[in-house]
C-alpha cells in the first residue's frame, strides 16, 4: 500500500514540475514587412534593427559601433516604415542609407 501510494505522488510530482519546451523560430529579416515591424508582429523592432545594422556594417567592413548614431538609425527606420507599410524593413533601410 505505501508503495503504491508513493508511486502516485512521484507520478503527480512528475506530471506538476514538467519543464517548458521552446520552439525553434528562425526569421527571414527579408521578409519582414514595415508593417509587420512597426505592430511588432514578428519580432521586437529593436532586436531586428540591431541584426540590420550588424548586416549594413558587415556588408561596409564597418566594425565600429557609435551607439548615439545607431539610436538615430532605428529611430528613423521606425519613422519611415510607418508611412510605408508595404515596404520591406530591408527596402526602407536601403532606402534611408541611400539618402544619407
């Protein structure tokens, strides 16, 4: 009777302290639509426009990061891709650097 008892309160243990499984999600920053960016649908806007300016700089051969400048960056991708919803984040980007 104790051995019983004592393998339905390890089984109840068991099936309360059960650990979270996390789905593996990975994300075509191409993809990624200003409108998706700017409701946050996908991805919170400052993690992908830290990928984007790792990508912009990489593709430069910039290794320098000038935290002001990058703030004034994500700010105004932030702008831009709310009045152009349609767009990609990477088109509005390009587009951004282009004027500057």
């Amino acid at each position: 009777m104790k051995t019983l008892r004592a393998a339905w309160l390890a089984l109840l243990i068991a099936l309360l302290i059960q650990v979270p499984v996390y789905a593996q999600v990975t994300i075509d920053v191409s993809k990624i639509t200003c409108e998706q960016f700017w409701l946050r649908k996908v991805a919170n806007p400052d993690k992908v426009a830290i990928w984007l300016n790792g990508f912009y700089n990489g593709k430069s051969g910039n290794t320098v990061v000038d935290p002001q400048k990058f703030e004034a960056v994500t700010k105004d991708i932030t702008e831009y891709c709310r009045s152009n919803f349609t767009l990609t984040v990477m088109q509005a980007t390009e587009a951004l650097m282009g004027k500057k």
